[in-house]
C-alpha cells in the first residue's frame, strides 16, 4: 500500500478495522470481510486471492 493511505489507516483506525483494511489480533485476514471503495465485500483466501462475500 501507498505512503497515503498507510496513513489515512493510521489516522482513522476505527474506519480502517470496520472496512476490513486493519486487522485486530488474534484475528486472521481471511476472518474478516473487506469492504472495497465500490462497497462489495469480499474474503481473503489463504493464498492471497480475493474472494467475493456470501450475503446471508
């Protein structure tokens, strides 16, 4: 990721962790949905893929 939006993350860290963009420990990337600037959702695989979220 860029020097900017490191630091937006930073800045806003309770945005960053809602969006899935800064992960809490003990929680894996592939726990957690990311929400992408289209507003879709989607899951980590654990080779680094992206995967879109199923909705319940």
């Amino acid at each position: 990721m860029c020097r900017v939006c490191n630091g937006w993350f930073e800045d806003n860290p309770r945005q960053s962790y809602e969006a899935g963009w800064k992960v809490r420990r003990p929680q894996l990337p592939g726990e957690v949905l990311v929400t992408y600037a289209d507003g879709r959702e989607y899951q980590l695989t654990p080779d680094g893929v992206r995967a879109m979220a199923v909705t319940r």
